[in-house]
C-alpha cells in the first residue's frame, strides 16, 4: 500500500527511526545536491532544506518531505548516506596515514 508514494513500511520505519536518523544525519549542500540529481528533491525543496539555520533542522526537513517522494525516495537516501559517509571513512584513513608517513619519515 501506498502512503504519500513511500510503501507503508518505509514510512513506517521512517518515522520509528526518525528521531536516531535526524541525530546522526548530515545535511549540506552536496547531499542536498545529490538528492536532487536522483530527482528526489525538486529545487524549491532543495532550497527550503538549505535555507534551515541549522543541521538538526535540515535533517528533520527531509525526513518530513522524503515520505512525499515517491517510493525509491527512502532506499535512494540511504544509498546516497553511505556512499557519502564511505568516501569520507577513505578521506580520512588516507590523511592519517599521510600524516603517518610523514611522522616517520
């Protein structure tokens, strides 16, 4: 069944989750950019979110809007989380060593 375009069972454990999601989620403008290129986002939501003084509010303003957004929206969100916080696990795993190396050198 659909709500709102999200499976009920997304929405539902959207919701369950949302408080944990919004703690732990970081919104900025590539992931907002990001949301936009998978056409999750339109540009007037991308602009609303971003226009939130602070990340907490960004957070809960696309968790308000993702269940809105079609089925894929949720799977994609994710997805797109974990690339992002992977690429920045290897970011960092690559300046320490650098600094590693050079501390030995």
């Amino acid at each position: 069944m659909l709500e709102c375009g999200m499976l009920e069972r997304d929405s539902r454990a959207l919701r369950k989750r949302s408080a944990v999601l919004c703690k732990q989620l970081v919104v900025d403008e590539l992931l907002i950019q990001l949301l936009q290129a998978e056409d999750i986002l339109t540009e007037s939501m991308a602009e609303s979110i971003m226009a939130e003084p602070t990340s907490h509010k960004r957070s809960w303003r696309l968790l308000l809007l993702l269940p809105k957004r079609g089925p894929r929206a949720l799977a994609a969100s994710a997805q797109l989380c974990e690339k992002l916080s992977s690429s920045i696990c290897v970011t960092c795993s690559h300046n320490h060593q650098k600094k590693m190396a050079k501390r030995h050198t």
